[in-house]
C-alpha cells in the first residue's frame, strides 16, 4: 500500500485498542408486532392476563414536548391504545405519600398518578390511584431497568380498570423533578405496534455488505497494487521499522477477548457520561484517519500527479500535500459530528465515519490464514454468546447489552452503524455493531488476497463463496431477530456461514492445508 499518510506506527498503535473496542458494541434490536417484553415466562391468572408491552410515554413542561420514555404495562388494569390522541392527555400528580399505597391527600381526580415503587405492591398502589380518581398510574422504579407487573397464585384477581405502567428511575425523576418544581405536566402513553416490515433493514444490510466487499477489494481496485507481503509486521515477532501492516497471530484472538472482556465490565460498573464521550474521543480518532486514508487513496487514483506533492514544513519535514488538505477537513467534520450527535441527520456523519474506519482496519490488519481466523472468529463467537446470553445469570443483566444501551446522561456509544427506523413509531435506530462487519471482513479480505495470490477467479475461487456467506448469515441474523422479538448475536450467524463455508468449500477442494497455513 503505497498511500498511507498518516504515519504507519501512529495507526498500528490505535489497532488493538480499536479492534477491542468494536466488540463492545452489540445493540439489542427487535423485530415483529408482538411484545418484546412478553416471553411468555411470566405467570398469568385470571383477571392479570394481560400483554405485557411496551409503553411509549409521551410528556409535556409547560407545554413543551419532552422526549418520550419507555415503559412497561402491567399483567393487570386497562389495555392501553396503540395509537395517540390528544383527548389523552392527562395532567400528572404525584400523590401524597409519593408511594400511592394510601389514600391520597393531593387531588387525584382526572389526573395520571406519578407514584415511585417501594412499601406495598403494585396491585395496591393501582387501587389506591384507582379509588382517589386517576386515570391511569405511571410508577418510577427503584432502579434504572423495568420491572415486569405480575400477579401471584395467591392475589385474587386484581379488577383494575386504570392503565398501569412503569418507567425506570432515571426516566421518572425527570417527570417527577418537573413536578416537584411547579411545572405543569401532562402525559400521554400508548403501546404503538411495531410494523410488520422495517425499512431501514435492507439499507443497514447493504451498508454491512457493501463495505465488507469495499475493504476486500479497495488496495486493488482503488489502491491499484497487487496485495503484498512486503513490509508486513507480525504480532509477537520482529517489527520491520517501515512496516504498514499488521499480521494477527493465533494468539490475538486471546489477547482481543480479554482486553475486551475487561473493557466491557469497566464500563457496565462505570457506566456513565465520561466514559461513554472516552469512547466517542476515540471513535472520532479512528474516523479522522480513516476519512484522510479513504479519501486521500481516492484522490491519488484519480489525480496521479497529487501522490508526490509535498510541501516542507517546519519541525514536520515533507508532508504530503494531499494530507494537508484532508486531515483538517477530516479533523472537523469529526469535531462537528461529536458535538451535534443529536442532530437528526447525526447518523450518516457517524456512518461515514464509521466506514471509512473499518476499511482502513481492513488494508492494515491482516489474517494469514484461517488458522488464526478460526482461532479470532470462534473466540469473539463465544464472547457474543457469553455477555449477550450468560452474563446475566452472573450480573443479574445481559452486561452486552446494558453497555450498549449507554447511559441517559451522556452521549450514546458510537461503534455501530445505523439507520432511523422511518415507518417505526418507536422512531429510533436499527443498528448494527463494528464487530459483526469487522470480523468476519478479515476473514473475507484474507479470501481475496488468497484468490489473487494463487492465481483464482471468482469462479473457482473463495472470495464470492464467502461474500455470499456473509450476505446469508447476516440475512439469517434479521430473519432472527423478526422470528424471536429479541437481540441477537449476529456472530451467532456470521461465523458458520463465513467460516463454515471455506473449511468446508477448502476440505471439498482439497485445498485446506494451504488455507490452514497461507501466508496471504
């Protein structure tokens, strides 16, 4: 690779961390009309037999419309309606105590009770809201996670005829803090259907798709040099001081797992502002040199004369003047994205981002054979399951997935690409992590180089086998998340249809020595 000017040992020093970051991000997403909350597991009787579903909670300060909270309805008390209405809107109280499990000494009629958990259950906190008039219960939890409202075999059947729905603590106290400080506040909830098709899936799959292919074949086709294994660099062994490639070793994949493992549990019990704007510092490092690579390889390729301009500067020698233009542009439409992520249109400088950075990762880290792969690809397989499945029967919570929910007051962690979902009146993202693009790429771009190496085409070779792998598995991924309502592990999928098919396309052709021990 001729054009790398950000210096070589600057990028190899973000790698590892870079590759252990992207394994944090793994956003749970559902799919499908039903709840995904309802798993069925949760007992039912008669008279509590509700749903249990997801509440959109809409809310006004003086007027202003606040951004809406989550929340959960509860086996008993009216069904709420899928679809908003303003004659729904109801003022909030909190009742007097702020638990609701006596009568009331503030006026509760026509209003929504705004009452926090603790001292009595949930069915006396209904009928106490129920008997002083209100129209419906929003209870605050006790903790920032949602607690499913069930009834036992022992409580007769509740007869409740009022909505009753919870909030996490973090989303409450915002209700309650309003409240508390003489705001009027009104409220509006209803359960929204999710529809039976979500658009923004086939543009995320193409997205995921499209840059695995790009960053195969982006140092031939755009680069336009034959892969080489020249100057390359191996993890563990001897650095050659003008090396621009990293080659992982069996003993990465080791490595990777456990500095991920050890990042992500620091982050679950530290979860807050500073280290999730941490992650977005690094992010916006990766994505300036991954803009300048991408867009710099694209101007040599079109401008031959741009490669060797250089300007001198002082302290800094020859740079490229090519460098000089785009690592400042670069540097600020970082800096613009990292302090607008709110912005409505925020997602594609995050994409862009994002892309760029996984293509570069792609030219400069390399798979030697699918040795090492097998070694990467089936650790970060059981690390997907591990803290996405088993992590919460040891932390009381999928520690995966509470990391990737971020927290409410700061910024929401950007290693992921994604799409507004335009038909979802959830609004929201579908989402997609850097991992489950990043990992099995290296094992796509190592297909590609193999093919070039040993004279293949795309007809007897393995890249197009393994670029539809990846298409199918990440397809499969989806058809999961529709069929069981619930976040999936992509590399549940990925890893079998990757690299299950060139062991065994490898093993049919005879060719799985050479691909066991490759230097590609």
């Amino acid at each position: 690779m001729a054009l790398l000017t950000i210096p070589p040992r600057g990028r190899l020093a973000l790698l590892p961390l870079l590759l252990s970051i992207v394994l944090l991000a793994r956003p749970a997403a559902g799919a499908g009309t039903g709840s995904e909350f309802d798993d069925g597991t949760s007992p039912k009787f008669p008279g509590c037999d509700n749903t249990l579903q997801k509440v959109k909670v809409t809310y006004w300060v003086d007027g202003d419309e606040r951004s809406s909270l989550t929340g959960i309805s509860a086996r008993f008390g009216a069904v709420l309606p899928d679809a908003a209405s303003d004659d729904q809107k109801q003022r909030a109280v909190v009742p007097s105590p702020k638990t609701g499990c006596a009568k009331s000494s503030a006026q509760l009629a026509g209003s929504v009770a705004v009452a926090v958990r603790g001292e009595c259950t949930f069915i006396e906190k209904a009928k106490a809201a129920e008997a002083g008039g209100a129209v419906a219960l929003l209870l605050v939890n006790d903790e920032d996670d949602l607690q499913r409202m069930v009834c036992s075999d022992k409580d007769p059947p509740p007869n409740i005829g009022i909505p009753v729905v919870m909030v996490a603590k973090s989303a409450g106290d915002k209700v309650q803090s309003a409240i508390g400080d003489g705001a009027k506040v009104d409220i509006l909830m209803y359960a929204p259907l999710k529809p039976s098709f979500d658009g923004a899936i086939p543009f995320l799959w193409m997205m995921a798709v499209g840059t695995v292919a790009c960053a195969s074949v982006w140092t031939v086709a755009v680069v336009g040099e034959e892969p080489t294994k020249q100057g390359d660099v191996s993890l563990g062994g001897e650095e050659n001081p003008d090396a621009e490639v990293v080659e992982l070793q069996t003993k990465t994949a080791l490595v990777f797992i456990i500095t991920s493992s050890l990042v992500l549990l620091f982050l679950f019990f530290f979860n807050s502002s500073w280290s999730a704007w941490l992650l977005v510092f690094l992010f916006c490092l990766g994505g300036v040199q991954g803009m300048e690579y991408v867009a710099s390889s694209l101007i040599v390729r079109l401008c031959q004369r741009c490669r060797e301009a250089k300007a001198k500067l002082p302290a800094l020698g020859n740079v490229k003047v090519v460098t000089l233009v785009i690592l400042p542009l670069a540097f600020i439409f970082a800096l613009a994205w990292a302090t607008h992520q709110n912005s409505p249109l925020a997602w594609v400088g995050q994409n862009l981002m994002g892309i760029c950075m996984m293509i570069l990762v792609l030219q400069v880290v390399h798979m030697p054979n699918i040795k090492v792969a097998t070694a990467l690809l089936v650790a970060a397989f059981f690390y997907d399951i591990f803290w996405v499945f088993i992590s919460p029967l040891i932390f009381k919570k999928s520690v995966m997935i509470t990391v990737a929910r971020g927290s409410d007051d700061g910024p929401s962690l950007p290693m992921v690409l994604k799409m507004p979902k335009e038909f979802d009146s959830w609004n929201g993202y579908d989402m997609i992590g850097f991992g489950d693009i990043l990992f099995p790429g290296l094992l796509v771009a190592f297909s590609f180089r193999f093919d070039r190496t040993h004279g293949k085409d795309l007809t007897d070779g393995y890249f197009l086998c393994l670029m539809i792998g990846y298409a199918f598995g990440l397809s499969c991924t989806y058809v999961g998340l529709y069929l069981m309502n619930s976040g999936q592990p992509a590399l549940l999928y990925l890893v079998p249809s990757t690299l299950g098919v060139i062991v065994l396309l490898g093993a049919k052709r005879g060719e799985l020595s050479q691909l066991w021990n490759a230097k590609a």
